[in-house]
C-alpha cells in the first residue's frame, strides 16, 4: 500500500510538472527567496500560435493608477518541453513576445516586492495594499497576485492552479479556494486571471480568527510585527459592524466567505500612505502599527467601506469593470458609484444600526464638505473617465468626499420621492438583481436605468449633477429631513503655523515653504530646509504626522510652550536645533456646518426618520 501511494505522488508530481493542458500551472517558491526576489514558474496553455505575448498587468482594478508590474520582474525565461531556450524579446515594461510555434512549455522568471525601493524601480511607488512584500526575515509574504503573476495575450480566461512553497511555520490567508497538499504546499485555484488577480494571499506565523457573519464565513489575518494588534482584538472591533452591514443589505450577504487581511507597519512604508485595497471577497490592508485603543476606530472605518465592496463593483459593473483590459485600459465613468456610494454606506451604516449617533453622522458629512471643497467643480463622469489622466489623476480621492456627497443626496432624493417607501440601498439591491456578478452595464446606460428604476427627478439629479458640473444642492437635499446648512460662520483654532511641507527622498518631512507662515511659525524661527524630526517629544514620521497635527490642535491651549527638534544644514553640516514658542490661537472662517432645526415639519420628520432610523 506504501508503495503505491509513492508511486501514485511520482505520477502526480511528474504530471504536475510536465504535461501540458489547457490551464496554467503556477508555481511560486517563497522559501527560494534571495535578494528579496522570489522565483515563479508557470507551465502555461497549449497553442499553436507562432508568437505569444506574455502580459503583467500595467493597472489593476480598484487602484485607478498605473503601476507597471513588469517593471518588477527580471531574469524572464521561456521554455520548450525538452528544457530548450525560447527566444524572448522584451516588447514594452509589461509585455514580452515568445517565439512559439506550439513549443511554448514553461516561463520562468524573478519578482521583486513593490514595497522596498531597488534599482530600476523608478518614482512611481506604489500603494502598498495594492503591491507584493517579500519579507523573508520576518516570514511574511503580501501576495496580491497580479504582482507575482500574468496571462498569455488571448488565454487570459483560462484557468489557473497555483502552487505555493512555503516555511512549515506560515499559513497562507486568502479567499481563495485553497487545498493544503502538506505543511510546507498549497494549492490555490481560480477560474481565469481575473479571478486570480481578485484574491490575494498573505503567509505569516498565524494570528487568524474565523466567524460566520450572516450566510458568510469571514477570516481576520494579522501581521503584527510587534504583536501590538491581534486578530480577535480586530474581530471584536468589527462584528457589530458586519452584523450591521448584513442587515443593511438585506439580512443577506452577496458573499459565502470574505477575508480581511491586515498587515501593520513598525516603521515608515515607501508611500507615505495608510489604508487598503477592496476584492471581491477580500481586501488588504496596509496600517501603521498600534494597539487597539489607538487604531481600533481605523481598522473599522475603513473596514467598513472595503467591505461594502462586495455590493459594487462585485454586482454592479460596467464593461470596463466586467471586461477589465490590464495593459491599455478603458476607465468607467462611475467612480461616484464604486467609491462614492461605498463610502457613503459606510458611514450610514453606522448611524441607521446605532453603532453611532446622528451627531457624529453629522460631522462625517461636514468633514466631506470641507474637504470636498479642495478640488475643482468637474464633471464626475468625465473625471472617472480620464482619471489616469495627470489632470484627472490628482482629484481621485475626492471619489471618497464628493463622491460620498453624491450618494448621499441620491439616497435622500429617493426617500423624498418615493415618500418613504425607496432608498439607495433599494436601488443598489434592484440593480444588483438586473446585473449581478456576470453581467456588465453599459456605461452610457446607467442613468437611464435608474431613471427608469425611480422617478424623472433622480435622472435630472445624476446628468445635471453627477455628469454636470454644477455644485451638488446640499442645503435643498439636506433641509429635506431638517437639516439646516450654514456656510460659513466665524471661529478659531490653534495654528501649526501655516508652512509648506514636503516628503525628502528618505520620508522625512521638510519645510519647503514659509510664503504664507504666520506669527507662530515666524515665533519657532523654521527655515526652508528644515527636516522636523520631533514635535512636542513626539516622533514627527509620515505615519504619525496627521494625529499629531490634530491632536495638537484640539487639545492646546494658547500660551502653551511648543518645542520643536528640527535637522538643519549649515556650512555643510547637519545639526539637530531645538525651536521654542508659545501656541497661538488664530481666527478662522470656519465652512459647512450643519444643524438640526428644533421644530422639523411632519414631512421633514419622516424624511429623517427614513433616512437614518432602520425599520424593523
């Protein structure tokens, strides 16, 4: 009996390695990692064709950025069945043409991590929850499979069976349909590369949590390099919000597992940035590390908004989404509903299931206002359209802002007109069952559908306001439920004394500009050049930057004594100079509040009621 099963795992691994059929066979051996590359093997598709192209993927969906993956894979080889050398020419970053002829047995090559600068790898950086690390020292891989993988030019649909070697101490996390073969492989299937570049992978030593949420399977993973967060502490902070958002959408979820994987930082990332990248039935996660008490509220909120993603674009695409192109692709215009009614859902979540109040709604829609109000007034399709566009490219995060704005105001115009009886999560569940998983929108369409789905009023809202760029009626949608809008009356804050800053090539943060410093600024005596290193005692890195402004702001009092530790050039050396003053308070016109009127009319009440208070 021995024998036989020896003999039936030769068969099987002779089988693996060499037979060619109509799907790829991948294999990536981490424990192989040298130099922060690991090595990848993929025993591709028969064809006949006398050139095949071989693609990384130049964008990927969800990351509305070019990013160039080819720019990180070296050493790439192309073989026949007997071992021989197949002629390669490289054709751009991300394509590579094989001289073929129906030999084509196997590609091997060499990825780098995107998390880790190298040479070659150029200024375009990027967002670490949609890239690959290789961090063998500490035996933890971040595998967004897009990064470590590609397709033949035409086989994109083809399915795949991806073996991962890893150290016998390592558990690979991932929404993936996963077999164990033994302690140290896995086996990870998917049904075309768009499936697999849909799931991601993060090994490390375990610290993993499982519960069913509604009909869904849901798995925390955590990498905490010092164990400062674990993944039940992540689990606790997120229950009540997916017990919320099943009920929000139905009692049901679109999905039967989803994966939330979360890697904490110990130190600086390459970007500079925090936060994560939405799959359909997972979502990475890129954090600075911290306990709970600290960055509880962080893991939830955004949480909250990745995991609202299984609505659209999991079930509502269009083409562009539906037949992503990763080496020229097309842009939908609908970033407002990706994005914006994303975000917008997660914050109304919170307040229709009482995970927090009306006040704190409030403030989330008045923080958007304002920040909203940094970008141009555009047409919202045409940014979405062209938002790999340098124009178009900086106003992207207003998706999260304006975007949201936009939800908001649809979802309050369906209530106003339907009395009561619709909102936007009856619309998304109705276009959800039009569309679903298999099914695209046409893009030009859209707003017609809905149109249809609702009343004349909803589609003049959408062409006049969401593809026109006229500014969205906040005061008019918001007095709908009683709400009254205030532009702007006088207050005051604390300054951090209104200089410039920049990121130097090492992270750090420089003052780059005193052309509009005021008295406090001009009080510590900075200099342009100035690398601030530590502010009040505390480190000033990227990570921590955006806390220490907010906190020092809302909780100093004017005359307060301010140090500051900056690193400055003189006569060409470096010294460490401590700054001194006292904090001042300044006047400001303060923008965008918003107020519940005391004595709502019968109409107003129940528009209220509808909007933030759940049925049963």
């Amino acid at each position: 009996m021995k024998k036989s099963v020896i003999a039936a795992l030769m068969l099987l691994t002779l089988s693996w390695s060499y037979a060619q059929s109509e799907k790829y066979k991948v294999e990536i051996d981490l424990t192989a990692t040298a130099n922060d590359q690991v090595p990848v093997t993929i025993y591709t598709p028969s064809s006949d064709a006398e050139y095949l192209e071989y693609h990384m993927a130049k964008v990927v969906p969800g990351t509305y950025s070019i990013s160039d993956f080819g720019r990180f894979v070296s050493d790439f080889k192309a073989f026949d069945k007997e071992g021989n050398s197949l002629q390669v020419d490289t054709l751009s970053i991300n394509r590579w043409k094989i001289a073929n002829g129906g030999q084509l047995h196997k590609i091997t090559y060499l990825v780098d991590d995107t998390w880790d600068k190298f040479d070659g790898y150029g200024d375009n950086i990027v967002f670490e929850p949609g890239g690959t690390n290789i961090n063998a020292e500490e035996k933890v891989f971040v595998l967004n499979t897009f990064g470590f993988i590609g397709y033949l030019d035409g086989l994109k649909f083809s399915p795949y069976e991806v073996s991962i070697t890893h150290g016998e101490n390592t558990f690979g996390a991932t929404a993936l349909r996963k077999k164990t073969v033994n302690a140290t492989e896995d086996l990870f299937f998917a049904d075309d590369f768009n499936f697999l570049a849909d799931g991601p992978i993060m090994y490390s030593v375990p610290d993993t949590i499982s519960r069913k949420i509604a009909n869904a399977n849901v798995l925390v993973s955590v990498f905490s390099p010092n164990k400062a967060l674990s993944a039940a502490e992540v689990m606790d902070k997120i229950y009540d919000l997916m017990e919320a958002q099943s009920k929000y959408l139905g009692g049901q979820l679109p999905v039967d597992r989803y994966a939330y994987l979360i890697y904490l930082n110990d130190d600086g990332t390459l970007s500079g940035a925090m936060g994560a990248l939405e799959h359909s039935y997972s979502s990475v996660y890129s954090l600075p590390e911290a306990g709970a008490d600290r960055i509880g509220q962080t893991v939830r909120d955004v949480a909250a908004h990745e995991f609202f993603h299984i609505v659209t674009p999991l079930n509502i695409h269009s083409k562009e989404i539906g037949e992503f192109n990763y080496i020229e692709p097309e842009m939908s215009k609908h970033l407002w509903l990706y994005e914006g009614v994303t975000e917008y859902s997660s914050m109304h979540v919170q307040v229709k299931y009482n995970l927090y109040g009306p006040e704190t709604f409030m403030e989330e829609i008045q923080d958007k206002l304002r920040t909203a109000d940094r970008f141009p007034n555009v047409s919202f399709t045409e940014m979405s359209e062209r938002i790999l566009e340098p124009e178009f490219e900086r106003m992207y995060t207003n998706v999260y802002y304006k975007g949201a704005l936009i939800g908001m105001c649809l979802d309050l115009y369906l209530i106003k007109y339907s009395d009561g009886e619709k909102d936007l999560q009856w619309l998304m569940r109705e276009l959800a069952k039009k569309y679903g998983m298999q099914v695209s929108f046409e893009d030009d369409e859209l707003f017609g559908v809905i149109e249809a789905l609702t009343y004349p009023e909803v589609g003049e809202f959408l062409r006049t306001y969401v593809s026109g760029d006229t500014p969205l009626p906040i005061a008019e949608v918001l007095s709908w439920a009683g709400i009254e809008y205030i532009a702007e009356k006088p207050g005051s804050e604390i300054t951090f004394g209104d200089i410039g800053i920049t990121l130097t090539e090492e992270r750090e943060i420089m003052v780059d500009d005193l052309s509009e410093a005021n008295a406090f600024a001009k009080d510590l005596g900075y200099q342009v050049g100035d690398v601030i290193t530590e502010f009040n005692g505390q480190a000033f890195e990227l990570s921590a930057v955006r806390k220490i402004i907010s906190d020092f702001k809302a909780n100093t009092t004017p005359g307060t004594k301010v140090t500051v530790v900056v690193k400055r050039e003189k006569n060409g050396k470096v010294k460490s100079k401590k700054l001194k003053a006292k904090a001042l308070q300044i006047e400001t016109m303060d923008q965008h509040f918003l107020e519940f009127v005391e004595e709502p009319t019968e109409s107003q009440y129940k528009v209220l009621q509808s909007w933030i208070v759940a049925g049963e």
